[in-house]
C-alpha cells in the first residue's frame, strides 16, 4: 500500500502525510482544486497453475465455464468498485477498461489498463482489476488445481504491479 506523500522539503524534514489530518486521524485527500486531467494506468499480475489447468482453459473444458471471459467480466467490475473497497480511493469516471490475459505454459498474466479524465490517478482500479480478474481465475479453476489432500500446492498469484502510470491534460499532446 502507497502513502501519497508531499514533495515539499528540503529533505530534512518528514514528508508530510496527506492522508491524516493535523490529529492524526485518517481523512481523505481533497482534490477538488486539482484540474481534470486525462490517465492512464497499467497493471499487471501472474498466477501459476499447473500444465494440466493450464490445457483445460486453452480448450475450454473447465466445468464452471469460460475461465477468461469470466475473469475479464470480475476484473472490469472490480475496477469500477475501486472506491468502494479501499477506503481513502475518489469515486472516479472510468472512460476505459482494458483486459488482456497470456496463457502460458504454467501461468496466466493478466494486464489491465484503465483510462479515466479527472482529478486523480487510476492506477489503485488497474491494480484491483488484476488481482481480482486473477482471484476469478483462481476461483473457476480451484477444482482442477486442487491436490489428493485438498491443497493448492502449485497455485499461486504474484508480481503483482503498476507498469506505468500516465497523465495530461486534455489538449495536451504528449509531446507537450
């Protein structure tokens, strides 16, 4: 989890926290005299599954369904209810919501971009997005990945990440 963090200082001083008030008790950030501005973020994540899941997804034979369309439905919603479960995320207008799984050998990587035009960063929705589009991956394989005992000794989601975080405001080009 990332604090918000002002750039203000000499370096010698703490950096203060935008997310606590002067008592100390936590209050979320007023953007409203930011200006709108376009963003962008991608984010990406793995889970690990065993050959066997992995040949099960590619030809369509896992008995809850079709794996990635349900996980790309999971990770748009998710994205669209940021707000609602982190507790200091801005409601924001989602403009665009990409998804895109690499089925691999032992693995699936899920990318999602979200695009939206306003007073704060989308990157908390783009990493919701992945790490509940992979929780839907799991959740619809689990019968597959499961061991004699139960367990998911080969299962596993991880690299979990924000690859780039963009922004500009509307008029701009990128060159700007």
């Amino acid at each position: 989890m990332s604090d918000e963090r002002s750039d203000a200082g000499d370096g010698d001083e703490e950096p203060e926290l935008t997310h606590v008030d002067e008592t100390g008790d936590v209050q979320m950030v007023d953007v409203g005299s930011k200006p709108d501005t376009e963003r962008r973020a991608v984010a990406r994540g793995t889970i690990h599954l065993t050959e066997s899941t992995i040949g099960a997804i590619r030809d369509d034979e896992i008995g809850k369904g079709d794996v990635l369309a349900t996980a790309r439905i999971g990770a748009v919603q998710a994205v669209k209810h940021t707000w609602e479960t982190i507790p200091m995320c801005h409601q924001i207008p989602i403009t665009n919501v990409d998804t895109d799984f690499d089925v691999r050998d032992e693995r699936v990587v899920l990318t999602v971009a979200v695009e939206t035009t306003g007073k704060t960063g989308c990157e908390m929705e783009a990493l919701e997005g992945v790490t509940t589009g992979l929780n839907v991956v799991w959740d619809m394989v689990k019968a597959a990945e499961k061991d004699e005992a139960g367990q998911y000794p080969d299962t596993r989601i991880d690299d979990v990440h924000v690859v780039t975080k963009e922004k500009q405001r509307p008029g701009e080009s990128a060159d700007d």
